[in-house]
C-alpha cells in the first residue's frame, strides 16, 4: 500500500506530532486534523498529520519577526497581503 493510504493510530500521530492525547482529541474534535472513527478507536490518514505539521511550522515561523540583511525587524504583517 502507498504512503499516501497509510491510516495512523492516535498513538502514531502524537508521536509524529510531538503533542499529548489531551492536544490530538482537542485538533480532532475542533476539526483541525481531520480523522474517522473505527468503533471508539480514531484513525488519521498519514497525509492529515503530515499536511498538519507543515502548515503548523510555516504559520509558527511566520508568526515570529525576522530580520533582514540590515539588521531591520520586519514584522509579520509585512508578510500579509
């Protein structure tokens, strides 16, 4: 099976992840990481956790201020359109 069909446990995803139960059931029940149920057991398919995870480090770096080659602070709303 492709690694794009790969099904992870809640177990798998907080350890790719790196956040507690408590935090997955909350992104879970908030709609945040999209998952199904198999009995009382959640199921997130690979590709949820991973597309999760870059948006979350893109919006966290680009939520902090960066400096240019000047030595100037842009501020994030420099990056907003």
């Amino acid at each position: 099976m492709s690694d794009n069909y790969e099904i992870w446990t809640t177990d798998e995803v907080m350890d790719y992840l790196l956040v507690g139960r408590n935090t997955l059931y909350n992104l879970l029940r908030k709609g945040k990481i999209k998952g199904f149920k198999i009995g009382s057991c959640w199921k997130i398919p690979k590709i949820v956790a991973v597309v999760y995870y870059i948006f979350d480090v893109l919006h966290s770096f680009l939520d902090k201020s960066c400096t240019d080659t000047t030595g100037d602070i842009i501020k994030k709303e420099t990056f907003r359109s």
